[in-house]
C-alpha cells in the first residue's frame, strides 16, 4: 500500500514539473497516460485535477469538439 502512495506521490509531482515547464499548462490526457497504470476510479482524477489546479495549473482539454466530427 505505501509503495502505491509513494508511487501515486512521484508521479503528481512529476506532473507538477512537466506543467510548470509548460507555462503552467498540462494536457488532460497526460495526466490520464501518468496515472493509467495505477487503476483509479473517477474520484481519485478529480482530486488530481483538484491538486493541479490549486498549483495554478491550466488543464487542457485537447479531445474533438462534436462539430470537429
């Protein structure tokens, strides 16, 4: 269980790091590819992107929009 922690720990901060680096911007969809080995149910991303947005950080949203289709 702590190595989850741990493991679930380093990638917010790697994600914090890869936005910064980005004017503060993250792609949804990165965070998705971070975390996707880990499994985690809808409540778990929302408290991410809860985290993420506390920092200051800009999701971007980069899926189709329905007239793109």
């Amino acid at each position: 269980m702590n190595e989850t922690i741990t493991a679930f720990e380093e990638k917010l901060k790697e994600l914090l790091a890869l936005a910064k680096k980005n004017k503060d911007v993250i792609e949804v969809e990165k965070v998705n590819d971070v975390f996707k080995e880990l499994n985690l149910d809808v409540h778990q991303i929302d408290k991410i992107y809860e985290y993420l947005e506390s920092h200051n950080i800009c999701l971007l949203y980069t899926s189709p929009s329905p007239r793109d289709t």
